[in-house]
C-alpha cells in the first residue's frame, strides 16, 4: 500500500495558479469553493483555503447525486455549525445552480448595503470559484454562464489558465485551473482522489486503489457490492476481484484473469453511480 511520500502530482501550472489566485483574491468579493459531495474533507485543498479564509466564501457540494446523501447532510450541518454558507449541487444536471446567485446576494447583502449608503454606483460583483482538478468547475460555470464557456472533459487538469466569465451585467466570475497541495498528510485523501479520478490514472498503483476501494465498500456499503458483484464480506481482495472478473467475463487466453479490466470495471462503476450514491469521507 501507498505512503503520502509516493504522491507525487503537482505540475508547474498548479504553483502558477497558486501564485495568481493569491494576487487576484484581494480583488474578490466572495468565493466559491467547490467541494464534491463524495468527499468533502478530502476535496477542501488546505494551502487554497489559507489564501481565502478572510473572505466570504460559499461552500458548493458538486456531485450531489452522487454521493451518500445522508452522509453529505452531515457534513452540511458541520461546515453550517462552523459559520460556512453551504449548498448541495449538481453541476452536470442542473440541480439547485439556480441557487447560487440568490444565495451569493444574501451573504453580501450588508456589504453592498454598506456601498449603497456611501453612494457608491453599483458594479457587478466579483466572484471566483476555485476547486480540486476534475470537480466540475468547468461544468457549473458553462451552467451558470448558458454557454461553452469553458472546456470540459472526465479528466482531471484540462483548465490551466485563469479567465473571466460574465454571469449577465451583475456577476463577474473568475475561474481558475483546479489546484492540489504538494503532500497529502492522510494517504486515505489520495485513495479517495484517486478513487473519484481528481488525480491521473496510474499516479498511484491501480491495484492500491482498487484494494481500498473495495474493502471501503465491504465495510461501508456491502450491500451495494453483494447486489453489484455478488461479492460477500468474508471475501479477501483477490476472491472479490475474482467474482468481478468471472461475472464481467475479464478472462485472458489460458484462463488467467484480466486485472486491468477489472480495475477499470471498478473505478468506472464508482465514477459513474452504478453501484448508487457512495460517500468516501466519513464524518
């Protein structure tokens, strides 16, 4: 198994990125910090909210369906009872993007309140959104923006400068490329990284990842496994992935198994809600 020491994947555009968003921030109004709902500790980048904690900021759980909703409640409540401004989301759809904008005007309401009473002109507010690689930043701003705004794509690290978007003539939003820190401190926060693909493919052993993955899911979702891939909790790592590989027909000439398939098979079923909503961070 992996130790942090082995995480290594912190390419000269993210110390870039970091470098600019500590320019720009004192530009800003508000944040947008967006978090995926599947791990909101391990997607909370803690150099990123260093820079911004003066700042008011809302915190947007992307990924909402996802996720263990019962799990993400929690989590709200939390982040709620610290004095965050939370909302669940989901970028790809649609859901609740509507409430972004009513809910950034709440939290400035008494500063813009403070502008207008100076007789201050009115100006559209400054927000930027920052996140992990591959957590929908793109995504929720072509949303918010009705446009193609920014590139998407299901792979982590395709924004890699910072640009301005108008959201009509009262929002100006500034996205940036999706940073992570140099060391993880907890190597479950790569896992989960991994896992929900936040890193590159083959950054950490496949085989790691996939042993984690299914022995979290054996200890906190067992019946999604036994409903998925009949697999049962007296299974070892090899015999679960020997079921998937038998039931998925992962075999090679000779009758030797085909464990890259079934690593795919695995990360791919996760990713894209087969096995239903799955939370990866526990509160």
């Amino acid at each position: 198994m992996m130790t942090e020491k082995q995480i290594q994947w912190f390419p000269g555009h993210m110390f870039k990125s970091l470098r600019e968003i500590k320019e720009k921030i004192k530009l800003m109004d508000l944040v947008f910090v967006l978090l995926d709902a599947r791990l909101p500790f391990s997607s909370m980048n803690p150099e990123l909210h260093k820079i911004i904690s003066h700042k008011p900021m809302l915190l947007l759980f992307n990924k909402m369906d996802l996720a263990d909703d019962q799990i993400t409640n929690q989590y709200i409540r939390y982040y709620q009872q610290e004095g965050y401004y939370t909302l669940k989301i989901d970028a790809a759809s649609g859901k609740n993007v509507n409430k972004i904008k009513p809910m950034a005007m709440t939290i400035l309401k008494e500063k813009l309140d403070r502008e207008k009473a100076k007789g201050l002109k009115m100006r559209p507010l400054r927000c930027m959104i920052l996140g992990i690689p591959n957590v929908g930043k793109s995504t929720l701003i072509n949303r918010l923006s009705k446009s193609s705004a920014t590139k998407t794509a299901n792979t982590p690290g395709v924004t890699k400068t910072q640009q301005w978007i108008k959201l009509g003539d009262d929002f100006e939003l500034l996205d940036t490329p999706g940073v992570l820190w140099p060391k993880f401190n907890d190597p479950k926060v790569g896992y989960h990284l991994a896992i929900t693909g936040a890193i590159k493919d083959k950054i950490l052993p496949e085989d790691d990842v996939v042993s984690y993955a299914l022995n979290y899911l054996k200890t906190n979702y067992p019946k999604k496994l036994e409903e998925r891939y009949g697999i049962t909790d007296n299974m070892d790592f090899l015999t679960m992935l020997h079921t998937i590989g038998t039931l998925r027909g992962c075999l090679l000439k000779g009758g030797e198994f085909d464990y890259p398939r079934i690593y795919h098979i695995v990360l791919s079923d996760i990713r894209n809600n087969h096995l239903g909503g799955l939370s990866f961070d526990r509160p």
